[in-house]
C-alpha cells in the first residue's frame, strides 16, 4: 500500500527533502536526458539529410509519445499488482540507449521509428514509478520543492546533451571527413554511454519505500473509483496536450527558418543551440516554480505555465506568417518557460487529488492522457505543416492549448469555491 499523500511520511519535514533518493533520481534524470535530448536536437536534421519531411518526423514523435503514454499506464498497473517498482525504473533507462543505437543504424524513417518507440517505451515505464517513488521520499509540504530540485537536474542533462550534440556536429566533419549521415550517426553512437550510466545510478542510489504488491488491482475499478475533480483535471490537460506538439517541431522550424540564411548544417546547430536555451530556462525556473507552487497553490501556477504554452505557438505562427527567425530567441525562452512549470508540477497536483492507493495508477493515468493527445498533436501537426501550412499547424496548436488553459482554470475555481462552502 501507498503512504498518505496527505500526511509527511515517517522520517520527513520541511527540511529534509533533498535526500539521497531526491538526489539519486535528479542524477539518473539528468543523465537520461544526457542520452536522449541528444537524439532530440539532432533528429530533425538527420531526417533533413534523409530526405525526410515534417509530416515523418511528426508521426515518428507521435508514435513515440503514445507508446510512452501507454506503458506509463502499463507500469503503474505492473508495479501496482508484483511490486519491484525500482527494478521497472531501471529496465525503462536501461531502453534507452537500445533505441539510440537503433537510429544510429538506421537508414530510412521505419527504424528511426523503432528506436525511437523502444526509448520512448523505456522513458513512459520509469516515469510515473520514479515520480512515486520520489513523492513518498518527502513530505507534502515540499513536494513542490522536490519535484523542481528533480526537474531541474533532469533539464542540466537535456542542456549538457544537446551541447554536446550541437559540438559533434562541428568537430566530427574537422577531424574525421565523412558524410553528413554518418556525421549523425556517430553522435548518436556517443549518446549511449550516459544512458547506460543513468540506469546504473538509480540501481544503486535510490531507495524504493515502498514495494508491496497488490494483485487484486483491476484496471477498471480504478478507473471507475478515481475522484471525479482528477477527471476533470485528466480532461483539462488533454485538450492542453492536443496543441502541445513535440518540442521536436519547435527545432523543426527554427532550422527551417534558419535555412535560408546559414544553410543546412549550420541551421541544425543554430536550432540546436536553441534547444539548449530552452533546456537551460528550465534548469534555472523548475525549482523556482515548484517553490512558489507550494506558496501559492500548484494548479494557480500550472495555469500560468498552459498560458505561456499557448503563447509559445502563437508567437511561432507569427514567426512563420512573417518568415522571419528573429523571434525564435522568444519562442524558445517561452518554451523553456513554461515546460519548466507543466513538468514540474504535472505530477504533484494528483497528489492532492487521490487517496494513497491511487496514487501510482493516477500518474499512469496522467500520463496516457498527455501521451495519447500529444500523440494526435505532433502527428497532426506535422501533416497539416507538409500539406496544408505552418502557420496553420502553430494556430491549431494555440487554440487547444488556450482552451486548456481555460478548463484548468475553471477547474481550480470550482475547487476554491467547493473548499469555501
């Protein structure tokens, strides 16, 4: 059985929260995204040099994000009924660099595909166990500040990983002449060493609180016995997550923007670098947002993060309207800004929604409604950018993450309102 999410558990208080399972899994994270933001920055310019188009690489990250969202449902479900949370962890890192080597081997978009899939597999079956496990490691009163400390390493990987991505573009073709494609690949091949170095820091620095099986556990009756303000609240963050596409077309189009005046090699590392910006705002505002999560309410702050989400596209869809890449230093500072809100507070506030039983089940649940939307944005949003246009593509995308926002809104105020009466 799970701990109270409504009482500190046994050992914790408000200043105890950075111990070594809040420290061990920021390491693991960071390290994990070391390994696959590397795959991230570059993968749009290795499909370019493939000769494939927008549409490809939206469905790829589509394809992905929905086989994160429905093993993250799987190992909540798991976990919940064997137990043995923390050897899942480390089976979804250790997956990790078994779909970057697959890229790194591929020729054509079907085993990009498959590496990706088998990453993103491994990526959505550690995430909701790992958050579990770090939630029970504190107290509730600093849940906010842990989950943005654990954010807030994980985004030092995915800035010192695109960094180095973005050199290995540049040093590879000065020191070994090779072709572009091979280029890539031999970045890809580096991404592999701190991905099975994540795998072997959770093994051996986090401890797992709790690992009890329940085999009774039917799929269903959790579903049915979930409170229906965390419906509400699952309903909210997937008519966000419709508009919220793969921050992969973000890279997409600042090289596409970039083209035209740098060419294709020095656009990736342009668009590259910022992604790293983006990642590097995160550092820098994941443990700011979740401390003033814990002082001024989680889902006020998650507001303001799906209102800077809705700002991030629309600004892009002006940028294409204009053809101008002078806004894309904005958009990836908006985007930084509010992923570093979404991802640090998205899993506290179920928190504050489910029982102790509940509580694995819901971040499953969480993150095969976020998956499962972000699946239906990246693919859609990449096709109506190949056949139709850009513009139209960031527009959708501004007008579901704006609804969003709204339905999270009046979420938060009927739940105000329900507290004063």
């Amino acid at each position: 059985m799970l701990p109270n999410p409504d009482k500190p558990n046994p050992g914790t208080n408000a200043t105890s929260w950075l111990n070594r399972t809040v420290l061990g899994a920021g390491l693991t994270s960071g390290l994990g995204d070391f390994c696959y933001e590397i795959t991230t920055v570059i993968l749009p310019g290795f499909l370019e040099v493939l000769g494939l188009s927008a549409d490809i690489l939206g469905l790829i990250e589509g394809i992905a994000d929905a086989v994160a969202s429905f093993s993250k449902m799987l190992s909540g479900y798991i976990a919940d009924r064997i137990g043995h949370r923390k050897q899942l962890v480390v089976l979804g890192y250790a997956l990790t660099p078994v779909g970057q080597v697959l890229i790194a081997l591929a020729g054509g978009w079907l085993l990009i595909l498959l590496g990706r899939t088998v990453s993103w597999f491994g990526k959505g079956l550690r995430g909701p166990l790992r958050d579990a496990i770090v939630i029970q490691a504190v107290s509730p009163a600093t849940k906010g500040r842990a989950f943005g400390f654990h954010r807030a390493a994980d985004s030092i990987g995915s800035v010192l990983g695109p960094l180095l991505g973005v050199a290995l573009l540049q040093w590879i073709p000065a020191m070994h002449p090779t072709s572009r494609a091979d280029v890539f690949r031999l970045v890809l091949w580096f991404s592999v060493i701190p991905g099975l170095c994540a795998a072997l820091a959770f093994a051996t620095l986090v401890h797992d609180p709790e690992d009890s099986s329940n085999p009774a556990l039917l799929v269903a009756r959790s579903l049915r016995s979930m409170p229906e303000r965390f419906k509400h609240y699952l309903g909210a963050v997937g008519l966000f997550e419709l508009g919220n596409a793969s921050h992969s077309l973000l890279i997409l189009a600042a090289t596409s923007l970039l083209i035209p005046s740098y060419g294709m090699v020095k656009a990736a590392q342009l668009a590259g670098l910022l992604y790293v910006w983006r990642n590097l705002m995160q550092v820098l505002l994941s443990y700011p947002a979740g401390f003033l999560a814990d002082r001024l309410g989680h889902q006020r702050m998650l507001v303001l993060g799906y209102s800077l989400g809705a700002l991030t596209a629309l600004v892009t869809a002006v940028a294409f309207w204009l053809d101008s890449a002078s806004l894309l230093l904005v958009i990836f500072t908006l985007a930084g800004t509010y992923t570093s809100i979404d991802e640090a507070l998205a899993a506290t506030v179920p928190a504050e929604m489910v029982s102790k039983d509940q509580l694995v089940f819901s971040y499953g649940a969480l993150g095969l409604t976020r998956g499962v939307a972000k699946f239906v944005s990246s693919a859609s949003a990449g096709l109506i950018w190949t056949k139709l246009s850009p513009i139209l593509a960031f527009g959708l995308m501004t007008l579901f993450m704006g609804i969003g926002t709204v339905a999270m809104q009046r979420l938060k105020s009927a739940q105000a309102s329900a507290i004063r009466l």
